[in-house]
C-alpha cells in the first residue's frame, strides 16, 4: 500500500471520547494489575489511531493547502485537538495515580510516565478556548506563507523558488531575489505583525490560566525539557557568544574576499563562491536514484528503511504550487510509516533535506517497535541529533550527488551548520525576550530582535533594505510562530552532530555508526541527557563541549578554503 491509499476518516469525537472512558475506567477501576494493563493497551490503540488520522490530515493538506477538503479537516482538528487532548489527559491522570503502576511499567516504558507527568501540567479544561485560538493563529501564519506568489525572472514563484536565484553569481540577481523574497514580508509585515502579537498574548493567557509565571515556564515543560532549566540554556547561549561567534565571523571576513566583495551585504550571504555554489548534478529523479544507493551502502538498516520508504511511495519532495513551505518529517501510526515532506528548488539544500529528514525518519522507522506514539520521536532536541549527525555519515557518498564540486558542497555544508548556532540561539533568546515581556508592542519586539541579532549575528548587513534593518527577519522562521521554543534544539544537537561528525569523519572511530544505531533503536523512551550519555557524546551544557569541535571544524573549513575551489 502506497501513502496516497492510507485511508483518512474524520474521527467523531464523542465516539472516541465513550470508548476512552471506558478504557479509562478499566484503569481506574481496576481489581487487578491484568485488568488495568488491559485499559491501558486499549486506550494506546485508541491514540494512536487518532494520531495517524491527524497526521494524516495534516500532511495531505500541506502537499496541497488549496485542496479545501483537507483545509476542513485543518480547521476539525484547530478545533477539536483540544478537546481530545482533555479525553487523554484524563488517561494519563489514570495511569499516574493507578495501584498498579509497577505492573503498568510491563506495558509503558518509564519515560512515559515523566512524559504524563508534564502533559498534566499544560492542560486545563479552562485553556480549551485559548488553545483553540492559539492553532487558528498558526495555521494563519503557514496560510499566509503558503500563499506566496511573487512574480520575479518572468515567472510566477513561491519562497521556496527564489532560492536558486538568490544565490546567483550574478549580484544584481541576488538583490533583487531577495528583495522580492523580504518584499513578500513586507507587504504582509501588519498582517504578520498582528498573527504574532496575538499569539503571544493567547500564548502568555494560557500560561498564566494554568499557573505559571510565565510563557517561558510553560513553553519548557511544553517542549518536555526534563533535564535542563532556562537558567542552563542562558549558560549555553553565552558559550556561543564566546567561542563560535569569533570563527564564524571570521568565515564571513573570509567569504566577502571569496566571492569578491568589500562590504558583505544581506543579500551576499547566500553566494559562497565566485563560481557558484555546489549545486546537484541532477533533477529530483536524480537525486532520488542517487538517494536509494546512498542509503542502501551506508548499512544494512538504512537500505531496509529507503526500500520501505520509496516503494510505500512516502516522499513528497518537489515544490508545487500550493504547498506548504519547508520540509519536516513526521509518523503515521497504524501504518509504521515514517513520511518526509519537503521543497526542492535545484540548490544544495535539496541534498540537505535528504539526509536531515531522512535521519528522522530513519530514527522512527527504527523505533517503531514503540507502541506508545508519543514516544516514537525522542523529545526534540534529540530528534535533532538524528537528523543532523545524518548528514555528516553520509559525506561519504556526497560525490555521487556534486561530482566534480563535492568538496565546495562540504565546505559550504560544514561551514553552515556551525553558522547556524549564533542564529539559533538568537532565535532562542529573542523569544525569551518575547515572552518575558508580552507587554511589549511589535515595533518593540523588532527592535529586540535587531538589538540581539547584532550581538549574535554581527556581520549582517542591511543599510539597504530598512524593512530588514528595523529586525524582521524572524517573520520567516515559522518555528517561532508554530513551536515556540524549537528552534535552539537545532543548536544543542548540531553541537553533539558535530562531535559524531569528528569521530567519523575526521577521527575514522567505528564506534560512532554503532553508537548512533543504538540511539535510534531506543526513540522517546530516555530523556535528552540520557541520550547524550548512551551515544558516548559530552553534553552541550557541559564547559568545553564546543571547543575541541570548533577547532577541528575551523581547521578543517581553513584547509579546504585554502584550495581556491
């Protein structure tokens, strides 16, 4: 069966809330340890037929956002979602104050009670309406982004299709791309402006509804953050200020020589080579062909997984219009099907994607055995290291995708990925910011973010694009919008992706594909930190994670720049 033949039907809530009380009563009620067991195993099948109905929704309306079929069923589950999550909140309380909780451990690994534990705390029947709002509002934002169509080069493009002209060789073009992708921003910059500033106060209601001082307080235990504070992350956050900022500043310096500019402008970032950037040798066709043998060389499980995933036809990866922008990879339970969405647009993220969702996929399709979907996906800061160290063991097989400009690509993909960490982590304390102070206006909360992007982001450049210049470049980042909090778990597992990418990769270590492959067997059932001590990996928070990788990675990028590619 291929992914467009996996049955979608609108779930009835109030057919599904009888037959969970009744499960949940078994547990509540029980005599004996069998009997809640039994609750327990019913109440999972009913979850997770919910969860693959909902996804699957979810992602046939991002393939096609105009399809109003699936637009409906977006706005049954805006509305409903919080009321099933009442439903099994009410599971959940059943579970945690059940006699029989040992016995209950034969059935749930014991992350999953920590999990309980926190899905208690950000609920209340009182917040139901708020929460209703607060996806309204998201779905919104994708809508909005979604919709884009900018005439540029004679054609008619989304976002995602400016990409290749904004890293053109010719610098006239990638002003005027990018001016056209911002001048999208701009012109929704009130509409924008008015999605986020609601959320923040429905976001900061909610918080304050269900006890907590703050947004802040309540987004960690949101993103299940089980084993470190907003007090570590503020440590963390200055390590990056301390010791990447300087390197990656110094690649800036070193990239405005190497395409031949004096003064690197927003638009420039894009470009890293005077020639070109690496580019894929191939159409999506292509690129896919060249995928399967990738994976299928790279290790006996990863061939099973990308036969599985081709011929359950669980890709959807070339842009169209209509389509939701990014990529994401998600899991139908049910089905024991991973499904990776993305947007080719010709460039090298193409390969990106391919191997970061890939790495997510692969992680769930090994942990499949899972029973509880709630814990097919390890909390997200570890789902990260699946998809990001992915990319990294497989630099082997880079040349079958960029042949003669292989070592452009790895440059330009190493150099990027520790680039990302000073904007992660801005993304982070920009909405720390935020939602510290909900108070603040949008004019206040651009200026924030422009006061934090000098610190973090330095070398950008706007004295020609004041629309930028006034700090609105988080308008494109949907993570603060969909998932506050997200976005600086890209960070803290590129920095262990990196520590897998020097063992591999610059140490040789055979270990490091074993130590991986053990991390993807075990999914959510251990926390971020536990993870991070079973991949034999030294944990962000801890003084001196970065330094040993940043030099590596400094000495490397300085060697393959010294080529003159």
């Amino acid at each position: 069966m291929i992914f467009s033949e996996y049955a979608y039907v609108r779930p009835e809530f109030e057919s599904y809330k009888s037959n969970a009380q009744k499960a949940i009563n078994h547990i509540k009620h029980a005599k004996e340890a069998d009997e809640a067991v039994s609750g327990v195993i019913e109440m999972t099948r009913f979850m997770s037929e919910l969860s693959q109905q909902g996804e699957i929704a979810y992602i046939r309306h991002s393939i096609d956002t105009q399809d109003s079929f699936y637009e409906e069923e977006i706005n049954y589950w805006d509305e409903y979602s919080p009321l099933y999550e009442e439903v099994n909140n009410d599971y959940y309380r059943a579970v945690l104050e059940s006699p029989y909780r040992d016995e209950l451990t034969a059935v749930l690994p014991e992350q999953y009670f920590k999990m309980a534990e926190y899905k208690l705390k950000i609920f209340s029947p009182q917040v139901i309406q708020l929460l209703q709002k607060e996806n309204e509002l998201s779905s919104q934002y994708n809508k909005l982004i979604a919709s884009a169509k900018i005439e540029f080069d004679g054609k008619t493009l989304n976002l995602s299709q400016l990409g290749p002209y904004q890293q053109s060789t010719d610098r006239s073009v990638r002003k005027a791309a990018a001016e056209a992708a911002f001048g999208f921003f701009e012109a929704n910059e009130a509409t924008i402006d008015d999605i986020y500033d609601q959320l923040v106060k429905v976001r900061d209601q909610i918080a304050k509804k269900l006890g907590f001082k703050d947004f802040v307080e309540l987004g960690y235990i949101r993103m299940e953050r089980y084993d470190y504070d907003r007090e570590m992350v503020q440590v963390y956050r200055q390590q990056i200020l301390n010791e990447v900022v300087p390197v990656t500043n110094k690649l800036y310096q070193r990239q405005a020589k190497r395409i031949g500019v004096d003064d690197l402008k927003y638009y420039d970032l894009s470009l890293e080579f005077v020639n070109g950037n690496a580019t894929p040798k191939g159409d999506p066709a292509y690129i896919m062909e060249m995928g399967r043998q990738m994976y299928q060389e790279l290790s006996a499980e990863t061939g099973h997984f990308i036969d599985y995933m081709y011929d359950h036809d669980l890709l959807d990866l070339e842009t169209k219009e209509g389509k939701s922008s990014g990529g994401y990879c998600t899991f139908i339970p049910g089905y024991d099907s991973p499904f990776i969405f993305a947007n080719f647009n010709g460039t090298s993220a193409d390969i990106d994607v391919l191997t970061h969702e890939a790495g997510h996929a692969f992680q769930v399709f090994q942990s499949r055995w899972i029973k509880q979907h709630e814990l097919v996906f390890p909390t997200s800061e570890s789902a990260e290291i699946h998809s990001m160290s992915m990319e990294f063991f497989t630099y082997p097989w880079m040349e079958l995708f960029f042949k003669e400009e292989t070592e452009k690509y790895k440059f330009s993909h190493l150099s990027g990925a520790l680039q990302l960490l000073p904007y992660g982590v801005l993304a982070d304390h920009y909405q720390h910011e935020v939602y510290e102070k909900p108070e603040i206006t949008p004019a206040e909360r651009k200026a924030t973010w422009r006061k934090l992007e000098k610190m973090y982001n330095p070398h950008k450049n706007y004295d020609e694009n004041s629309f930028l210049d006034q700090g609105t470049l988080w308008y494109r980042q949907g993570h603060i919008f969909d998932t506050p909090f997200y976005y600086i778990d890209y960070t803290l597992a590129q920095v262990l992706a990196f520590q897998f990418w020097k063992r591999a990769i610059v140490d040789k270590d055979p270990e490091a594909w074993s130590d991986y492959l053990a991390i993807c067997d075990i999914g959510g059932t251990e926390s971020f930190l536990e993870i991070v001590k079973r991949a034999n990996l030294k944990s962000p928070f801890e003084e001196g994670s970065l330094t040993d990788v940043v030099r590596a990675i400094d000495e490397t990028l300085s060697a393959i720049d010294d080529l003159n590619l």
